[in-house]
C-alpha cells in the first residue's frame, strides 16, 4: 500500500478504491443502544461492505466483569482480532450503520490502545456507503484466521477512582457523551435500572452533534467550534465518558483528527458509576 500515513478517518471513495488491496481489513462495528431494538448482527447478515467481518463489541471484551463490553486483555483482544483475519501489518477499516460514530470510534480506539496504529473510521459508515450505491454482499464472508500481538499502551484507560479525583482536584475535565436529557435526568437510561444524570462537575457533549447530517464528522473549525462551546479547553487533560465506554470513543476520534493528544477513557463510564455508588446530579 502507497499510504505512509494513515488518517483516522478515511472516506467512502478512499475505501472503494483499496476493497481489493490484500493488506486492508474492513471490520463492521456496528452496535446500538439496547434501546433502539437494532440488532448490529443481523444487520450485518443482511449487508454488509464486501469483505467485511462483523467485530463484535460484547465478543471482544471482557468477559470476567458483568459490565458491559469493557476491555478485554490484551491477549483476548489478540485472539479475537485475529479469528478475523486480522495480522499487525494489517490497514484496518472499521465503520458502523449508525450515521454517527456510535460504535466505530470505540473499535478505531480499541485497535488503537493496543498497539495498532494503521486503523481508521471509515467516514459516514455503511449508510452513507450504501447512500452512494456502492456494492454490498450478504452472510458470513469467509476468513482466513491470522496471528495478531497486542499490547496496552499504559494510561490509555482511566478508572472510576481516576475520574473521581479529577472531579475533586479538577486535574481533568470529564466530557459525558450521552444525550442531553439522559445527562440532565429529563430521559430514562436505555439499560433498565440505571438512574439518569450525572457526575457533579462533568460536561456534556452529546456524540451525535460531532457529525454532519451524512453522518461524516463535522470539518476541522466546525469541530473544534463544536466541542469548545461545550466548554470543553484543549490545552487542558480530557476523559470521556458516556454510558458504557462506546460513544465516547466519537469524542476521542474528533480529538485525534484535530491533533489533540492524550485524552483518555473513563471504560466504566456511567453504568459502573452509578452500580458502585458514584454521586449523580440532574439538571
């Protein structure tokens, strides 16, 4: 492949023109709130890039916690990864059907974390493929299985006792991904039994405003428009957060886009700061 450097993100066109390359990987993503009843999966069956194979988030993840779809080891992740056929010289594409970087962004950042830097968000994801009538193929592709070495980039993951000091000493800003009204308390949580609200001291960003009504992510001044008149500084340390670590990973895939560095995941985000007892403010 001629590309020497690897842009986060990658249009429809830059794919189309690569699909037959045999070092490209193209990985379908897509998840969706318990809440919309879209099953990524089966959406997947029924069309999907050809050549894609499906990564699935509760697959690929850890299966030792009752949290949702947190990091798995680096050694599950490898394993995963490479039942798809995915090797460490591999260009990896990921998107999703979600027309917002739902899921796609947390896989871009999963690859990332681990040692693989050859990985982008393919912009718009399947709908704005399928928009354009470009091909698609239905069932199971057939994969060849490959050898793939992770390794966890320290730091990368921040934890609810990380975020908590953050939000006394104001040594970082927690950016909360989720709607508006879920982070207000005005909107049930899509998962049953969680209250709504959120961290006292947190922002809000909500994911889907990081994106044009294609679904392609917003251009650079627009972008960075967006997320300062949350509030948000970058010359200051930034965690995301949202409701289970996936939507979040939209904000950390704006920021590396605009040259921003070392913002980190808080990969329990609400879910496991409101099931260990973490203060919630509404309003």
């Amino acid at each position: 492949m001629n590309d020497s450097v690897l842009p986060s993100i990658v249009s429809t066109h830059w794919l189309a023109a690569r699909l037959d390359q045999v070092e490209v990987r193209v990985l379908d993503a897509s998840w969706y709130l318990p809440s919309t009843g879209r099953d990524g999966r089966a959406e997947f069956l029924a069309g999907h890039i050809p050549g894609a194979r499906y990564f699935d988030l509760d697959e690929v993840s850890d299966d030792r916690t009752s949290l949702p779809h947190m990091l798995p080891t680096a050694t599950r992740f490898a394993v995963q990864v490479g039942a798809l056929g995915v090797e460490n010289d591999s260009t990896v594409v990921v998107y999703d059907g979600s027309g917002a970087n739902l899921s796609a962004a947390r896989a871009w950042w999963m690859f990332r974390a681990f040692g693989h830097e050859r990985v982008a968000v393919l912009d718009g994801g399947s709908k704005k493929w399928m928009a354009e009538g470009r091909p698609t193929e239905t069932g199971i592709p057939r994969v060849e299985p490959a050898v793939f070495t992770a390794k966890l980039h320290p730091g990368i993951v921040r934890t609810m006792d990380d975020v908590a000091d953050a939000l006394r000493s104001g040594s970082a800003q927690i950016v909360d991904m989720r709607s508006r009204g879920r982070f207000e308390g005005t909107d049930a949580e899509p998962r049953a039994g969680l209250p709504s609200g959120h961290m006292p001291g947190a922002m809000n960003l909500p994911y889907g405003t990081l994106v044009a009504p294609d679904g392609t992510l917003l251009p650079p001044d627009e972008l960075r428009q967006r997320i300062a008149g949350a509030g948000i500084r970058f010359d200051r340390p930034i965690i995301g957060s949202c409701g289970s670590g996936v939507s979040a990973c939209a904000l950390l895939l704006a920021l590396d886009t605009l040259g921003v560095e070392g913002a980190t995941l808080y990969d329990g985000s609400w879910t496991e700061w409101v099931t260990k007892g973490g203060a919630i403010q509404t309003r």
